[in-house]
C-alpha cells in the first residue's frame, strides 16, 4: 500500500500543477522600439536571459524574493538588463529579449517532486539515446554524414 501512494501522489501533483516544477516562466519580455520596463521578483528563483524569440539564452542569476528584474534605458539611450545587483548590456539588433524564470524549490516536498522530474527525464532521454543509437550508426555509416 505503501508504494501506491508513493506513486499517486507524485501523480496528483503533476496533474493538479504544482508551482516548483513550473522551469523558464516568461517574466518581462523587451522588443526593440517599445517601453522598458519591470518588475519585482514574486519568489526566489533563477532568472535567465533569451533572446531570438527564446532560442539562445546566455545569462542566468539567482535572485531573491523582492529584487528587481527588467529592463532599462541608460542615458547614453543604449538598453540594459538587469535581475538583482547584475546588469548586462543587450543589443536591440537581437530582437526580442526575455527574463524566463524557474522558482526554486522550498519545502521538502518540492524538492522530491523537482528530483523525481530531473531523474525521469535523464532515464528517458538515456533510454531514447539507447534504442536509436543503431539506427544513427546505420545512416552515419551509410551516407557517411552525421545526422
């Protein structure tokens, strides 16, 4: 009986959504020609920097409860980012730029279900690498081209 809770429960969180699992939450997003803005962090968590509409992200920093993410403009007119005590320059040329956020972990139980995610998805992508590793080596050897 012991086991079957433990395997519902962690169930019952992933359906219901559970708030530590939440990874790269858009915060405050800046596109070239619009208002600067920010915002206050709502928990502590890391914060990280993308660009290209999400596809290249660069900067990454914790930041706790109460610090101030966002965006601003300098006096020079140039745009800078900023999470906490750190800045960053950004160039306007990269299009779209997003704070992402993934709250870290509080209590005992947001930690299990965090631990449980991370070593489902490792087994999974492991388990994937496994089973189509012969078909890769079959088509590197056959056309001679990494895929």
């Amino acid at each position: 009986m012991r086991q079957a809770v433990l395997l519902v429960l962690p169930a019952v969180s992933l359906l219901c959504g559970c708030h530590a699992l939440t990874r790269d939450a858009e915060v405050i997003a800046y596109r070239p020609g619009e208002a600067v803005t920010m915002t206050a962090a709502k928990e502590d968590a890391t914060y990280r920097l993308s660009a290209r509409d999400g596809r290249h992200g660069w900067i990454a920093t914790d930041v706790p409860q109460g610090g101030a993410v966002g965006f601003r403009k300098e006096a020079d007119g140039t745009i800078t980012a900023f999470a906490g005590a750190q800045t960053w320059p950004i160039e306007a040329s990269d299009g779209r730029h997003v704070w992402l956020c993934t709250p870290k972990p509080t209590t005992g139980w947001d930690r299990f279900l965090v631990g449980t995610r991370d070593k489902s998805e490792s087994a999974f992508q492991t388990t994937v690498l496994f089973l189509t590793a012969p078909i890769w080596l079959t088509q590197c050897a056959i056309t001679g081209e990494w895929p």
